[in-house]
C-alpha cells in the first residue's frame, strides 16, 4: 500500500547536464502538493511540474517511441 507524501523527498540522479562550464547531476524532488521538481545540483532554480501533466508526458513519449520504432520496421 502506498503511502501519502507529507514532506518533500529529494534525490540525486546520475543523469548530468552541462551547464555554466560543468557536468552537473539532475536532483529530482517530490513536493507534498502534487508536482515534481527538478534542479540542477549547486543551483537553486528549481522547475515544478504538475505530477499529471507529467504523466500526459510519459504516455505521449511512449506512444511516440512505439511509432518510431514500428516506423523503422
């Protein structure tokens, strides 16, 4: 069963992003009000998405990888 999110839960990734003159990993957060956060790390500008429209997203990218591929064939 899963449990509801109370507090903001943050993560590092091994994904890195080249930005202002390093590779910087990609912090990942999940806020309490329903979005995602991302922030490259030794920065404090953060981007919030709506947890919904991410997963809009994730299904459109999917459904487009599948096209391609079958595309491909």
């Amino acid at each position: 069963m899963a449990q509801r999110l109370n507090k903001r839960i943050d993560r590092e990734t091994t994904v890195t992003v080249f930005s202002r003159g390093q590779y910087r990993p990609i912090i990942v957060s999940l806020n309490p009000n329903n979005t995602l956060g991302l922030r490259l790390k030794g920065t404090r500008q953060r981007f919030d998405l709506p947890l919904d429209s991410c997963y809009d997203l994730a299904v459109k990218a999917s459904l487009f990888e599948a096209r391609h591929v079958k595309r491909r064939k």
